[in-house]
C-alpha cells in the first residue's frame, strides 16, 4: 500500500509539471501493473485513475490493468464504457484493446463499441488505419469494429446452435420465450420431424425375388 501511495505522488508530481514523457508513461503503466494482484487492486486504481483529469493519467491506468491481466472486478466494465467515449482518441484505443484481449461481453460494451465504431467498414478501413499507423482515432475505430463483429459472431454461433438443439427437441436455452409465435413454430416444426421419421422407420420396405430365366422345352411353334 505505501509504494502505491508513493507511486501515485510521483505520477501526479510528473504530471504537475508536464515532464511526463512517452518512456516514462509505460514505465509508469508497469510499476502500477506489478502492484494490481487481485480484483480488489484493480478496483482501487480504476476508482483513482480511470477518470483523471490527465488523459496521460488515464492511460497509465488502462494500461495498468491490461499488463495485470486483472479484469474480474466489477468496475472495470463500466469505466471501460466511459473511456471508449474518451475526448482523447488514445484513451479509447486503449480501452478497446482491453474489451478486444477479453472478449468480455454486455450490452453496454457493444453499444459503446458500436459508437465509437460509427460507420466505419472493413477491411477498407483497416488497410487505411495500417497504413497512417499515426492515425490513433482511426486506430480505435478499427478495433472496436473488430471486437464487435467478434461478439456478434459468437452470438450468432450460440443461437444457431440454440435453433439445432431445439430442433432435436432437447434444448435447454429456447431461443425463443415460451408461448410465443417462434417458440410454438420451433415445436410444430420439431414434431413433424420427429413423425416423420418413424413412418419412414415403420413403413413396409418392399423387396424383391430375382427371377431366373427357364429353358423352353417341346414344340416352339406352340409358343408363338
């Protein structure tokens, strides 16, 4: 608790006197990060840095966390939506690039995404941002447009494979709310399957007796 003390005097000190430079902003983030061992260290910076006035400040706590690999307190998901709306573009890379390492998902987190996504498309996009590596805004852009189709993609998986259990009829998660239209379709539908199939497994199933030819004996003239 003391060195995290001392470390947040230093950072407000550097920060007063507008010495913080680029070097000492990572070096910073990883002091911080070797001191957030538990949930409950990762609220404690999240509570005094993640809406600092100093952007660079910001940074460093975003930074923090993500080296700490630390992202079960609950705190860190709505301070990430705050950031991802961030006046400074470099605040909302780094914000994203969290939600992007994690998948972490709600909500919240994708209309956040979706915002600062606007209307951005890929990949077009993506070769510009790779080639204006300065552009930070358009940085930020891209990956929230990724970590979006990322967790629209992984509904989609989980409800189609909702959609295949239920048709099998033995679902547990319905897709669709018990009594409504869809849930009432999905189960008609599953029945007509299921008899179906055991009139086709009752059905008489034909077979047939190869017939061998026979030798025709006696006067031919009779067979014409």
């Amino acid at each position: 608790m003391l060195r995290y003390h001392i470390l947040l005097f230093k950072l407000n000190r550097l920060v007063s006197r507008n010495k913080l430079s680029g070097v000492e902003e990572i070096s910073l983030a990883g002091q911080l990060a070797e001191m957030i061992d538990s949930a409950n260290a990762a609220a404690r910076v999240i509570a005094d840095l993640a809406d600092h006035a100093n952007p660079q400040v910001r940074r460093i706590a975003l930074n923090a966390i993500r080296r700490s690999r630390q992202f079960s307190s609950p705190e860190l998901q709505p301070a990430l939506v705050r950031r991802m709306a961030d006046a400074e573009a470099a605040v909302r890379h780094d914000a994203v690039w969290i939600v992007q390492e994690t998948r972490m998902d709600s909500a919240e987190l994708r209309a956040a995404l979706r915002r600062l996504a606007g209307k951005l498309q890929l990949p077009w996009d993506a070769e510009r941002a790779r080639a204006n590596p300065g552009d930070t805004a358009l940085a930020a852009q891209v990956r929230a447009r990724m970590a979006l189709d990322k967790l629209l993609e992984k509904s989609a998986a989980e409800r189609n494979q909702a959609l295949a259990t239920m048709a099998l009829g033995v679902a547990t998660d319905q897709p669709y709310a018990e009594g409504t239209v869809g849930h009432k379709g999905l189960l008609h539908r599953a029945l007509v399957r299921r008899q179906a199939g055991r009139r086709l497994n009752s059905s008489v199933k034909l077979t047939f007796r190869k017939i061998e030819p026979t030798q025709v004996t006696g006067n031919k003239r009779f067979l014409l």
